[in-house]
C-alpha cells in the first residue's frame, strides 16, 4: 500500500492500546530499526517483543493509530513525567495525518507540555515536531546514546504557553 492510499478517514482512529496491540507495537519499532540504515540494532527483536509486554501498559500510556482494525503506528508515554518514549508509524502511514493525530493525543492527554528526543539524523521527525509546536531545548543534545547516534531533546510547552 502507498501513502496515497492511506489517509485518515472513517477507517482511522487513535485509541487507547491493550495488550493484544503491544506485538504491533513491537513490529513496528523493529521494522524501523532495521530499515533504518543510520540507527544501529542495539537491542534484539526479541528483546524489543518482551518489552512489549502487558506491565508497559500500567507504566505508560500507549496510543495506537489503527486503519481498519490494523495497528499502523504507535506513541508511548510516560504521563507523570510528561515523557514520549516512542511515536513511531508504519511506513505507509507516514505523511498522512495519524503522526499528528498521535501527537495531537499525546497533547490533550498532557495540556501542560510533554518533551521527547529524536534521533539528530531524522531529519524528517524533525520537520514535523517543528511543525507541531514542538521547539528544541538548548543544551538537550545527547552525544552518548546505546546507539552511538546523537539526540535532540525537544519540548512542546503545553497549550497555556
């Protein structure tokens, strides 16, 4: 499927995950990582699926992104500390509004701000944060990563700011 074919409409939503969701959820990053040339696998595929395990869910608050009954991408949050762990979207549902839909979530769910890193050269998470509101916090680089590759801590103030 392409991104043309993806668009949100009355077969998209965001919800709430449950444990049934956490295997997607787990694909999705994997698949990430190894179609991703510039971010090293750290951590195995296997590892990433015992994280995604049902105890995640009474730690964080996980979002999915479904497109008929199909987990399509994900966000996970830490909502006492105000803390994106992941947003991550299957390829082709990439460019059509469910990254900003997940996002949109994440900022009715903590009005009074949230921050995240992203990895410096994901140039597009990037231009989309920017274009979200989010803005980079001086001095929030991070040089020393499992991964070896820098990131950017970035904040969206909350919607009183």
């Amino acid at each position: 499927m392409n991104s043309a074919a993806l668009k949100p409409s009355a077969s998209t939503r965001v919800r709430r995950a449950v444990a049934a969701d956490l295997p997607s959820c787990a694909a999705i990053i994997n698949d990430y990582m190894d179609a991703t040339t510039w971010l090293p696998r750290v951590v195995t595929r296997e590892a990433i699926g015992e994280m995604y395990a049902p105890p995640l869910l009474d730690k964080r608050i996980i979002l999915v992104a479904e497109d008929r009954d199909d987990v399509v991408g994900y966000l996970s949050m830490d909502h006492a500390a105000g803390f994106i762990h992941a947003i991550y979207l299957r390829p082709h549902a990439r460019s059509t509004g469910l990254g900003k839909a997940l996002l949109d979530a994440a900022k009715e769910a903590r009005p009074q701000g949230f921050e995240l890193t992203v990895f410096e050269p994901n140039t597009n998470a990037m231009r989309f944060y920017i274009r979200e509101g989010l803005l980079e916090v001086p001095g929030g680089r991070n040089d020393d990563t499992p991964e070896g590759v820098p990131t950017l801590l970035m904040r969206w103030p909350g919607a009183m700011a």
